[in-house]
C-alpha cells in the first residue's frame, strides 16, 4: 500500500516556529516517526511538503497517476480565509471575515 502525506503550508518550520505552542519536535523528527510505523506496519509513506497549493495539487495528481492507495492531507492551510473547499453544506453561502461570498455560483 502507497499512501500521500501532504502536511499543511508552513510546516516545514515545526520544531522552529513558537516551540513553546507547536512544541520542539521538527518536521524532519516527525517524518522519521512516520517512515518508521510505516515501515513497521507494511505501507510506503510518500511525505510532500510544500508552501505553494499548485505544487501539492499536481504532486497528488502524480500519485493518482502511480497508483497511490490513499492520501492524508491539511487542506486548510492553502485556503483563502480558512475555508475548505471540500465542505458539507452550500458552498455558495460562505463569507470571508468582511462578508464577501467567497464562492460565485
């Protein structure tokens, strides 16, 4: 089994960023303890860490294309005004903080 990862924008900066609140362990500490339980439970963990939304789009679409099994993913840090595209409900009613419609029908 292959599986994505695709943490949030600005994760790259664990361990670095406000420790205090994020705490001290750093992306490359916690890809390590995610490459071991998925070595130790059988699956291939790919880990794509990007700041820019267009990048992660096309690295999911490559793993479609390689036949990845699943994908793990924080959509909420490459949205406009923290909303999810991806939600339940009308998309078409949801306002940003100054009451704009943030989707056109």
């Amino acid at each position: 089994m292959k599986i994505l990862l695709v943490p949030g924008a600005n994760l790259t900066f664990l361990g670095r960023r406000e420790p205090a609140i994020y705490g001290a362990t750093t992306a490359a500490e916690l890809d390590a303890m995610l490459q071991r339980h998925a070595r130790e439970h059988g699956y291939v963990l790919d880990i794509f860490y990007s700041n820019i939304e267009g990048e992660a789009i096309n690295h999911i679409y490559r793993a479609v294309d390689e036949g990845f099994d699943g994908l793990v993913m924080n959509p909420a840090g490459f949205t406009y005004a923290g909303e999810c595209a991806p939600r339940h409900g009308d998309l078409h009613t949801h306002r940003d903080g100054k009451g704009n419609l943030l989707f056109e029908r």
